[in-house]
C-alpha cells in the first residue's frame, strides 16, 4: 500500500468531482516543482495503472 501526495491525472484523466477538477487545475502546474522536491510523494496515473 501507498499514499502518494499528489497523483498528475494524464490522457485525460478527470475527477467526477467538480471540486478536484478545479483543484487539479489550480496546481497541474506544480507538479514537475513537486517531483524534484519530494519525489517519492508525487505520482501519476501511469504509475498508478502500471502492472
């Protein structure tokens, strides 16, 4: 088991949830300043997909 800080949807992931929608809008741009900051808290949902 894992808990990632943050998961970048990619390929069109989206949230059925309108709040995480805007949220994920708000701070995508984040995400490359978060996995050289702490990259072991930081995922995307091709890692989460991947066998």
């Amino acid at each position: 088991m894992f808990r990632p800080g943050y998961i970048q949807p990619l390929h069109g992931a989206t949230s059925k949830t309108a709040m995480y929608r805007r949220m994920y809008r708000g701070v995508s741009w984040l995400y490359p300043v978060l996995r050289r900051i702490m990259p072991n808290h930081v995922t995307t949902t091709d890692n989460i997909g991947r066998p």
